[in-house]
C-alpha cells in the first residue's frame, strides 16, 4: 500500500504514512488528519534551499539515534566529517539532508528513501555481515 501525506488541521502536524494516526501526537485533537498532496506537505516542511539544523545537532541527533541500537556511528572522525559536509550540501542545495553518495531521481517522494539516515537495514552492505555498515560507511554494525 502507498504512503501519503496527511496534515493535522488544528496544528499542522505533517504525518507520512498509509493512514493518519487516530491522535494527533502534537495537539492531542482526535480524527484531525486531512490529506494533502505531496507537494502541499513539501511546502508546509519548508523544503527548498537552507539549512534547518547544524552539522553539530545533526552528529547530536545521529548518535541519540544509535543509543540502544545494534548499530553505531562509524567511529572513524574524518570519514563521518566528510559524509555530514556531503549531506549539508544536499540539503543547501536541494533543500533535504539526501545521501551523500547517492543520486537523486528528482522525484521528491521517491527520493525521500535517501534523506539520511536511510533505512540502511536492508541495504546488502548491513544486511547479515558482522562488519556491515551503511552504503556509504555513516553507520556500522556495533561489535
Ligand atoms: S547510506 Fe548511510 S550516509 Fe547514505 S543516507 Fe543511508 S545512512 Fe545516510
């Protein structure tokens, strides 16, 4: 089943998925999700050119994500420093933080499967290898 956008008419909390949550987690109103194109979502995130967070809140953010996980960030320092430049460079220039060793199709909706973190879980460089990282080495299997 396809994944589609909804939006929260009392708060504007944007949920992408097959059907809208019951609750809206942020105002708490019950049945509040409309649906809205994918485009309308896009415009209400503020996707488009700039920066919505730091290099260093998104390390932050990255390793809160990993806390408890079978998974970590790769400890090697200049590798990461490279991949994050990468991944800012996307997002000042194509508005979200997309994949730095990836190419984009250019259809928004799809290429939402390359913001990062992806779901590198499935990917054939992680997926049953003791040593598995990301495809581009961001995350590795922790030992
Ligand atoms: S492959 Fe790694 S660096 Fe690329 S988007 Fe997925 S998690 Fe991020």
């Amino acid at each position: 089943m396809k994944k589609r956008f909804w939006r929260c008419f009392v708060c504007n909390d944007i949920h992408f998925g097959i059907a809208p949550p019951e609750l809206c987690p942020t105002c708490k109103v019950l049945d509040a999700y409309v649906e809205i194109s994918a485009e309308e979502a896009r415009k209400i995130l503020g996707g488009g050119p700039g920066v919505s967070q730091t290099a260093d809140e998104f390390r932050a953010a990255i390793e809160r994500f990993t806390t408890g996980n079978e998974f970590q960030v790769n400890p090697d320092r200049e590798k990461v420093d490279l991949l994050v430049k990468g991944i800012f460079e996307n997002e000042r220039n194509h508005g979200l933080k997309y994949c730095p060793c990836r190419l984009r199709t250019k259809d928004w909706e799809e290429d939402l499967r390359i913001v990062c973190p992806c779901n590198f879980l499935i990917h054939d460089t992680y997926k049953g290898l003791p040593d598995g990282e990301c495809w581009c080495g961001l995350f590795i299997r922790r030992k």
